[in-house]
C-alpha cells in the first residue's frame, strides 16, 4: 500500500541534518522548529495562522473547542470517516448528529445535511464538520451557503487533504477552522504523531495556542482547563523539510491516479457508477475542485473476495472503512441503527483502496491492474 522508504532515501541527508539542528538548539517542544513549520504552513496554505498540535485527533478538537463548540450544541458530521471526525465532538462535549453521504464522493452530503437542520434537532446545531475524504474537498459551495443561512460555524477535517483545493482557495482556509493530521501516511507525514489548526481568525488562533498548552496565555497561569497538545520540535523539523516537496508529491499522486483511470478503462473495468454491477467504479476528481489523491478508492460488489485475491497475489489493499461510525461499538450512544445511513453502509461494503503513492512505478500499476481485470474475468 506505501513504500515510505521511496520518500525518505534521497531526502534522508536533508532530514537528519534538520533532526540535528534540533538537538543542537535543545528546542524538544514548540519553539523554532514548529514556529518556522507553522509559517511555512501559512503561506503554502494561504492561511493567517497555522497552529502545530500533537495529532490530527488533536488538531480536531482544539478546533472545536476553540470555536466555542462544547455542552449543549450539536455538530452534524458524516458516518463514513475516521473514528475521530466524531469522538472529536464527543470529546469538546458536544452532540454528534450524522447525515449520510454521497455515493460519487463519499463526502458528506449538503442535502442531508440540510434535512438534519430541518429536523427535531436542527435547532440545537451550531456547526458543521465536513470531512475531505480520500484527498477530494467536500462541496464547498454548498456547505458555505448553509454556514452563511444558518448562521453555522464550518470546521474543515483535512486530515487527508493537504494541498487540495475547491475552486482557487485551498483546503484548510475554506471554513472557520480546519484540522490536518501528518500521520506517517498522510501525503504530507511526520516520523510519528502530529497535526495542526489551521484559522483566518485571530482570536480562533489565540484560543487554540491557549487550548493547546493546558489553557495557558501565561506560564502558569491557567485560564480554562485545556490539554497538553502541543507538537514537539523534531515533528516540526522534519514537516518543514518535507514541506518544500509536498506540491510536487501530490502531482505525482495525480499521475498515479490517471495512469490507474487509463489502465482500468482500457481493460474494459471501469463502470458509470456510482454504484458496481459486474466491473468496479472509480474514483473521479469533481469539477472546479483540485484531488490530492491520498487514496485511490474503488467499488466493487465482491469486494472482500477481490480483497483476497490481492493479498494472495501480494498486492496491498486497504477498507477505509469497513463500519460506518454510527455501527461502531463505542458509538452506540449516538442512537442510531443499521439503516440509517444507506449510502454510508453500503459504500462500507464495497469499497477497496489501492496501492497509491508518488513513488509507485507504472509497472507495479500494470500488475495490479491485471491482477483486478483477472478476479474479475
């Protein structure tokens, strides 16, 4: 599925040099490292500030809690993302509502977002946390409509979306605030666990560097009670170096992607969809936005036996994800049953990720392919 050795061979000289530099200025949490990262961040992002934290799980929720989202409000969210797009809401002590997905996208859908804001707890709804799965922006046209109407807050998830964009303005400044993750195999990664907020807002800023260093504007002097989640100064290093290759990275995923789109479409496979019958959908970049591919989603309707047929010919695969979180044990507490998102589960049933990353050889492309076209004759 991912190859991070590929990355790290020609730049490991650059990354063990800034690795160095930390140890050298003993600058082990926030300071320089991360202040330089959080700048470069700003203008590669075209953000007012950038705020280094110690996870994507993090980034969510000290971007809740800084918008002021906590008991007594409700936030409506997708049941098909990481556990964290909901424990997040849970966490700042909120009420998670869920609306079912696009089957072409699988981004949360405005339209059943809107039927949740017209329905018995729609008054309680303070904001909405779309999620940029897979690499693709959510319908940004459509949620900003809804934030201007309904006097909502817009959290962005971009835990996978780094360098996307909808229209000219890039994921991480569409909405009030957003939250990245650069766990190691996010497009653009960290040695280990780190994240990030991202705000045009001066006084979101303000909360979050609060939030993040146990409610401290001074040392020592707590003004909320806020969590110690700060990123430390290797993290920081070692995003700053990867920083200058990103764009460069996603283009290379975009490559990878349509060598797969021709690959699949010339073995005859590809289907309209949104749905698969005999041969598999593809993922496809919505018009006017910009994909940065961090996966490559299929569809299929056999697609446990397909997953089997992969690994047996030692081919990665990966379900992202196999439950919808309103199916999940520890979520039970949300009230809902099986059936109350159709796309959602379905999507959870079908879906199948392909190796995908910058350093993927067409070769490697062809022998998966093959090996799809082969399950599926």
């Amino acid at each position: 599925m991912l190859d991070l050795k590929r990355q790290y061979l020609p730049l490991h000289r650059e990354l063990l040099e800034a690795i160095e530099q930390v140890l050298e200025r003993q600058q082990f949490i926030l300071g320089e490292p991360v202040a330089a990262f959080e700048r470069a961040a700003q203008e590669h992002l075209g953000v007012a500030h950038a705020l280094g934290c110690s996870s994507g799980t993090d980034a969510l929720w000290l971007a809740l809690a800084a918008a002021g989202i906590g008991p007594g409000i409700a936030v409506v969210t997708t049941p098909f993302s990481f556990f964290a797009s909901v424990s997040a809401i849970l966490r700042a002590g909120a009420t998670a509502l869920l609306a079912d997905i696009d089957p072409d996208t699988f981004n949360l859908d405005p339209a059943a977002v809107e039927r949740v804001l017209n329905g018995p707890q729609g008054a309680a709804v303070r904001a909405i946390l779309p999620v940029h799965l897979f690499g693709q922006c959510a319908d940004w046209t459509a949620f900003a409509r809804l934030g201007r109407e309904r006097g909502l807050k817009l959290i962005e998830d971009a835990a996978q979306a780094w360098g996307a964009g909808w229209g000219s303005v890039k994921a991480g400044a569409l909405g009030d605030a957003a939250a990245f993750s650069f766990y190691p195999t996010k497009n653009l990664s960290a040695a280990g666990d780190a994240g990030m907020v991202t705000t045009n807002s001066a006084e979101l800023a303000e909360r979050v560097k609060m939030l993040r260093q146990h409610g401290m504007r001074r040392r020592y002097y707590h003004d909320e009670i806020g969590w110690n989640t700060r990123m430390d100064g290797f993290q920081g290093a070692i995003l700053s170096v990867k920083l200058k290759y990103i764009d460069g990275w996603n283009e290379g995923r975009r490559m990878v992607a349509q060598r797969y789109h021709a690959l699949f479409a010339a073995a005859g496979l590809a289907e309209a969809g949104p749905y698969p019958s005999h041969g598999i959908v593809l993922p496809h970049e919505v018009a006017g936005s910009r994909h940065v591919w961090h996966q490559y989603v299929i569809r299929s309707n056999r697609r446990d036996a397909l997953r089997e047929f992969l690994t047996a010919r030692k081919i990665g695969s990966e379900i992202y994800y196999p439950v919808p979180l309103h199916l999940q044990e520890a979520l039970k507490c949300l009230g809902y049953a099986e059936g109350s998102f159709p796309e959602a589960e379905r999507a959870s049933r079908e879906v199948l990720a392909l190796p995908i990353f910058p350093e993927l050889r067409e070769d490697e492309q062809q022998t998966v392919a093959a090996a799809v076209a082969e399950f599926l004759s």
